[in-house]
C-alpha cells in the first residue's frame, strides 16, 4: 500500500471545474461506475432506475452557515472561518495571521456589538474563540456579519453571490452547522425525491456538520503524516433502526456523498450494524479500509491529491477510479462542488 500523495494525483484542466450548477439541478450528469464493465453516461435523474425497491438513501441534513468573518484585534486584520462548536459552547476556528493572537485578546467585528475572545491558539492556524452571543443571538450576527466559505476554486472576485445562497444549499439542509455543503446533495430536486419514493427507495437522513478542514490541501508528501479534522454528527435512534432493517431486509445502504459515508462507517461495528452517533469523528478512510456499511456512494468529482479522492479509491478501487476520472475529463463532466455526480459500487481490494 502507497503513502504517497503523489499516486492520487491527476491533471484537471481548468476548464472542467464547474463554477455554477446545473439548473435543474438534476440535470446534472451522472457516471454510473459499476464493480466491472463499462461505466455508462447518465444524468441524476436517471437515479430511481439505478436502484431498487428496498435500497436505503442516506443523506446528510447539515446547513450550511456563513462561516466567514472580518475580523480586527486592535488595527490588525484577521480573517476568520469557523470550523466547529466545542461541547462548551466555544468554537474551533481557522484564522488567518493566527500568529498575532494570544488567549485573551478581543476580536471585533465591524459595527457588530458581538465580539470574540481568544481562548487558545493551536499550531496549524486554529484557534478556539469564545463569542459574546449564542442562540438566536448568534444566528443573526453570522446573518449579519459572516459570508459564505465558497471553496476557492469557485471563482467569486467579490464574493458569494446570492445566487450563491440558493444554489450552495441542499433540499435537505434542515440543521445549521456546516462550513461547506454536502454537495452531493446538491443534485436533488423534489421531482427526483418524488421518483425515488415511487421507485421503492427508502429516503433518511443524518447529520455531519462539514467543518473548515475540507478546504486545507494535503501539505505533507505522505500520507500517514496527514492530520484529519474532527467534524460533529448525529444519527439519532430512529435513523439507525430503519437503516439495519433496510440491510436486514436485503436493501443496500447508498450513502448520498462522502460525509454520509464518513459518519455511516464511523458508526458502523464490525457486525455491520449501525449504532446511535453523537460526537465527533476524525475517521481518514484510504484504500485498504474495509467497508462495514455503505453499499453504494453518489458523490461529486473530487480535487486531485485529496482525502476525498483517496476515499473514493478505497470505494470504488484504485485503478478503477483512475480510469472513471480519465473518463469524466475526456468526456467533458464538470468537477467539484458545483459540477456533475458518480454513481460508485463498492470494489475493494484494489490497492495503488
């Protein structure tokens, strides 16, 4: 097995990366990759007819928050993107010129009356703040004050739009904690619901609030030297309960993106049975993991060199996924969060 990075590298041409989605949003296109065989051109649409009656879609139900914010420590600028809640009521931030804070200082925020003291700073450009509002409170200074984190390979020179605020939010965000969306959620319309619940499948959410950590690049040479971000999820009793009886009944699991997977085997024992979740997970899945409960993953085209690639290695097999993107790139499928789906079976033990 490689601890290379560089073997999960690729060349995108800039070109594919998509910087809109497509309208409808199941329109988009759709690779179906199957265990053996051709992959076959589709569009997410065409989903129900992929699946049968009994299958289980698991999605996550995270919103996302305007997770930016200005921030100033005296006359110095501090960029500042939140990453997560701490069980405390803190948050775990990334900020930019980190290295000017020290715990005790005071960040203010414009005009804003809220402001944000500096609890602890970490070695990675993270740092743990405590802001002077909460609940409702909260809410409406990130409404007021903060801006979407769009990835920045979506080009916005002067920021998110409000399109973006439409487009960059899933039919199932129902809980408010994430940093980015979970973009193969992006791809769902209530006529493409409506076709799945007549095709049979079953339809449960989960909650994974996507933190900062999505947006660092892999900054070592190898593997095992990177560093997963912690993120917070849920799966409540009742959403564990209905995705065994689903696999009990000989349905399969199809997780709806790679945060949907990520919370799933972090839940999963070795049984296969999916247990109750609230916490944080840090699980790094790279080809030779072996899988305990997704069946199936629809999932976005992902950033060369990243975790997310090594994910869908470990999914659908290292060759196998060399060989989809080839063919995504040469036929034209656009890429990241705003860009076309993949439809993967589980191929294991296809290493690098």
């Amino acid at each position: 097995m490689t601890d290379l990075v560089s073997d999960f590298d690729f060349t995108l041409p800039p070109t594919s990366i998509a910087d809109h989605p497509a309208r409808p949003r199941d329109s988009a296109r759709l690779l179906d990759v199957p265990g053996q065989g051709p992959f076959i051109d589709r569009h997410v649409r065409d989903l129900p007819g992929c699946l049968r009656a009994g299958d289980i879609l698991v999605a996550n139900d995270t919103a996302v928050i305007p997770a930016q914010l200005a921030a100033m420590r005296g006359e110095a600028k501090i960029g500042i993107t939140l990453d997560r809640i701490l069980p405390d009521g803190s948050w775990h931030v990334l900020a930019r010129n980190a290295r000017r804070l020290r715990p005790g200082d005071t960040l203010t925020f414009g005009r804003s009356p809220v402001t944000a003291e500096v609890i602890s700073r970490g070695d990675a450009g993270d740092v743990t703040l405590r802001f002077s509002a909460e609940g409702a409170a909260f809410d409406q200074f990130l409404h007021d004050a903060g801006k979407l984190a769009l990835p920045p390979y979506i080009a916005r020179p002067d920021g998110p739009t409000e399109e973006d605020r439409k487009d960059y939010s899933t039919i199932f965000a129902q809980h408010r904690g994430a940093v980015a969306a979970p973009t193969a959620g992006l791809h769902f319309t209530p006529e493409l619901l409506a076709a799945l619940d007549k095709a049979g499948v079953i339809r449960q959410t989960l909650t994974l609030h996507v933190g900062a950590g999505t947006f660092l690049p892999m900054r070592s040479d190898q593997i095992s030297a990177h560093r997963m971000h912690a993120e917070r999820g849920t799966i409540s009793p009742h959403a564990a309960r209905r995705i065994n009886a689903a696999r009990a009944a000989g349905g399969r699991i199809v997780a709806v993106g790679t945060t949907s997977l990520r919370l799933l085997e972090s839940a999963t024992d070795e049984n296969g049975i999916v247990h109750p979740f609230h916490g944080e997970t840090a699980i790094f899945i790279k080809p030779g993991y072996r899988f305990r409960a997704v069946d199936m993953l629809l999932t976005n085209f992902h950033l060369p060199r990243s975790t997310l690639f090594m994910l869908v290695c470990a999914f659908g097999g290292y060759h196998r996924m060399q060989a989809a993107y080839a063919h995504a790139i040469a036929s034209g499928y656009r890429f990241y969060s705003y860009g076309d789906a993949c439809l993967l079976h589980r191929t294991e033990g296809d290493l690098p």
